[in-house]
C-alpha cells in the first residue's frame, strides 16, 4: 500500500494512505489534534502523582512524545503502554521530525528516537518520569485486568477499519480501565459512542479539534 509523508495545516507531518483516503492524524493540524483530543480531554483530567496509559495505535509516536513532554508540568509519572499490529519503520518516523517540532529542539529529537528504537515487548524508562511498554498486537486480542487510568483510542477511522470500533474492543478497553478512568478518541460518531454505551460507558460529546465539531470521551462507571 502506498504511503506519503504529507505536511498538515499546524505545520506537522503525518503519513497518509491515499488507497484508503486515510492518513494517520488530521490533514488539519496532526499536533494540533493530538494536544487537543489526548491531552486537554485526556490527560488533564488527572491530579495525582502517576496516571497508567494505554494508547490503541502508537503509530507515528506523536502521541507518546507528546504525553512525555507534558507530563512534567503535570507533576506526573507516567506508565505507558502502546499497542501497534503494523509499526511504523525508521525512515518514516524519521521525515516526520516531530521531536524538534514539539519545540524541544535537539532533546525533543532524541526522545522521540528514543520511543521509536526502544525494543517491543520490554518496560523500558525513557525518561525517569516516563516508561514505555510497546505491545505488537491486533487490537482485537487485547485483553488485560483493569490496569490503566486512561485509554487513548487513535485507530484508524471506523470508515477504513470498522472491526476496530465495535463492542468487543470497546469491551476490552472498559476492562483494562480502572473504576472511574477515562477513553478519549478523536471519533464522534453515533455507533462509535452506542458501542461505548453498550458495554457500560458513560459517554460525552466534547468539542472536536480543528476541523471536527465534536469528539468523544467516556468513562468507566
């Protein structure tokens, strides 16, 4: 399948599937998306001291680099965990040039190599603050007892991949959370939130990113 290196309007890259008119972030602004939808709805609901997260579809790495570098302000200790089934290779995440982007320069640069080469499989710290555990996995054999705070749900599109969106993996996402922790996805669609609901999840319509009116998040009751 053919993939491009694509600028978005924030002035970040992301990786496009033109096969599926799909691409791995929004063509409006992929940092931009992923501050707004991740960490203003996800992350900053969290006070305490360490928040365990799971993200469906570490991708690019956007998400993790920028959950890293946020979490310092935050006062936060963060366990992370990453599913991937088709991980990105080298070449790519290297054009994407999101460490210097983040406005981290040369630091910002090495920690997200430092994401990208850490070995799959193995808990490893990146940075005192912040460890990754990357899983190679179909997300639909998932399963875990209720370990994580906060799921980030990045899969592609329910248009391109609608397996990925239904009650069985949503029923796996609200076991893997704990009482009162949080789903937050960029998807606002109304069988995206009845799957939600069906399985138990309390659901929210928030404002959407640039270029979407509305995104979701849901909670473990």
């Amino acid at each position: 399948m053919e993939r491009r290196i694509v600028r978005t309007a924030d002035g970040s890259m992301t990786i496009q599937l033109p096969q599926w008119q799909e691409q791995y972030h929004s063509l409006h602004g992929a940092l931009q998306e992923s501050r707004h939808v991740f960490i203003r709805h996800g992350l900053h609901n969290f006070s305490r001291r360490s928040v365990d997260i799971l993200e469906v579809g570490f991708g690019t790495g956007l998400n993790a680099l920028v959950t890293l570098l946020e979490a310092p302000d935050l006062d936060l200790s963060v366990g992370y965990t990453a599913l991937e089934a088709f991980p990105v290779g080298e070449a790519e995440w290297q054009a994407l040039g999101y460490g210097a982007l983040a406005g981290k320069g040369a630091e910002g640069e090495a920690l997200f190599h430092a994401l990208h080469r850490a070995p799959w499989g193995q808990q490893c710290p990146i940075t005192p603050e912040f460890t990754l555990h990357k899983i190679l996995t179909d997300f639909r054999e998932f399963s875990s007892q209720p370990a994580f705070d906060l799921v980030y749900f990045d899969a592609f599109g329910a248009r391109v991949q609608p397996e990925l969106w239904t009650e069985d993996v949503f029923a796996r996402m609200y076991q893997a959370l704990r009482p009162g922790g949080f789903l937050v996805t960029y998807s606002a669609r109304g069988s995206v939130r009845r799957a939600m609901q069906a399985v138990g999840f309390r659901t929210e319509r928030l404002p959407g990113p640039p270029g979407k009116r509305e995104m979701l998040r849901a909670q473990k009751c």
